[in-house]
C-alpha cells in the first residue's frame, strides 16, 4: 500500500497559476511512490473567491488529513490555510516535509509553471 502524503500548497489569491503548480507537485508525489491527497482539485469545482465555497473546500480537504501519513509542504509561502494544516499535523503527530524547488528539479527536471500546458 502505497503512503498517502497531503499536498499542502497555496491556493488562494492567484488560483489558476497556483492549480498549475500543485499539477506539478502531484507529479512529484506520484514519481516518488505516493498516493497524493490533493484538495487543491475541489477548486475546480468551487469558487475559491467566495468565503462560503472556499470554507467548504477547505473543510473536506482537513477532513482527509488525519488519514494521511505525512503532509508535504511545498512552495516558499505559507498561507493562512497551510498554516492551519501545518498546525493540525503538529497536534495529531502528523509527519510534516517540506519540498523545495531541488527537490522537484531531480524528480522531475527543469520546471517551468508559466509555459506549462492545461
């Protein structure tokens, strides 16, 4: 059985660009061996810009982390909701990752969001 590991990225503010990023850190999970948790796809579905939807999509993806083994933190900011995540794991004991853009570039190659097909 494969580990579950939860994709913990930003979502808010710029979702489109964000949902081409988190494409690639799903990658990334996939090619190291993991069933990747990846909220960030409720988006598609929900409008992230209205308080009632985003609290919805947030509240199901929490709601599958305490199944994961590990939350993998990518990305060099932290938001409010990945704070939040961050903090959940640290009180449930969680295994928190951080992946940086090295990490990526020897699972994955060059990487390059902006010139990325949909």
């Amino acid at each position: 059985m494969l580990k579950k590991v939860y994709i913990c990225a930003p979502l808010k503010d710029n979702v489109r660009e964000n949902l081409r990023k988190v494409r690639k850190y799903t990658e990334y999970a996939l090619r190291c061996g993991t069933a990747p948790v990846v909220p960030h796809f409720y988006a598609l579905c929900l409008n992230d810009k209205k308080a009632n939807e985003r609290t919805i999509g947030m509240k199901a993806g929490q709601s599958l982390l305490w199944f994961c083994d590990e939350l993998w933190v990518f990305g060099d900011i932290i938001t409010e909701g990945m704070q939040a995540e961050i903090q959940f794991c640290k009180t449930m004991n969680i295994r928190i990752r951080y992946i940086n853009d090295n990490d990526l570039r020897k699972k994955l190659g060059g990487i390059n969001y902006e010139n990325e097909k949909n």
